[in-house]
C-alpha cells in the first residue's frame, strides 16, 4: 500500500502549517500575494474526480476556510485582499491541490494570475511568523 507523499515542488517553494480533514495546508513562500495551498491526503489524487462525492464537499469547505486564513493573512500584513482567486490548475505538479491566492488591484500582478509572474519576494521574518501565526489562527490549527 502507497503512502501519501507530499510532491517535493511544494516543500521547496512553501511550508506545511497543518492538517485539515482533509487536506494538508501550507503557506506560499511569496509575500506579494497571501496564498495557501490545500493538498488533499489522496494516494495518486490529480484530478477532482479523484475524490468520492463526500471528500469533494469537505474539500469545498477547506477551500472556504483556506479563504478566510488568506484574508486574515492580507490583514496581518496590512493589505486586505480584495478578492479572493481559488485554482485548481495542475499542469506543473500533477498531484491534486487547489490554491486560495488573496488579490489586490494594486498587487505585483494585477489582473494577470500570480503564476509565472515575476520572482517570489521572500516574507521578512516577522512577517513570515505573523502570516503563519494567522493562518493557523483562522483555520483552527
């Protein structure tokens, strides 16, 4: 029996905050954009259709909450995210996992999507705790 491995293209560009129901969460490594990634804990996920019906709604609810921890990071750093953008693209890292991106009209990117989008600005260290410290707090970890 496989066990579930977390693709190594997510420990190199962000950092596990915990485990929902489902999905284990970590936070991009990008300060221009308040950004979570869900992975859901499904041996060989890629696609949605990899999920039974019920994961499918959990996941729904993890993606809401990872929307909240997004906002509530935009708030930490003194830039609210005025949208929020949720993708479920997979075309680099196959495994199965959505993004929860917190956008503003006056981000490094803005209308364009974040991906391929400049270089990724390291958070300071402070604000690299405070963005965690506040994730966690709004996704109950």
């Amino acid at each position: 029996m496989r066990m579930f491995e977390i693709d190594p293209a997510f420990t190199a560009t962000s950092e596990g905050l915990g485990d929902l129901a489902l999905s284990h969460v970590r936070l991009q490594g990008d300060a221009r954009f308040p950004w979570i990634v869900l992975i859901p804990r499904i041996v060989g996920a890629r696609e949605l259709e990899d999920l039974a019906p019920g994961e499918r709604d959990v996941l729904m609810d993890e993606i809401l909450r990872a929307g909240a921890a997004v906002r509530a990071i935009g708030e930490a750093m003194g830039r609210p995210a005025a949208k929020l953008n949720v993708g479920q693209l997979g075309n680099v890292t196959a495994q199965l996992h959505v993004h929860v991106i917190g956008r503003r009209s006056d981000d490094a990117a803005w209308p364009a999507p974040v991906w391929g989008f400049g270089a990724a600005e390291a958070y300071p260290p402070k604000a690299w705790a405070a963005a965690q410290a506040s994730a966690r707090m709004a996704l109950g970890l």
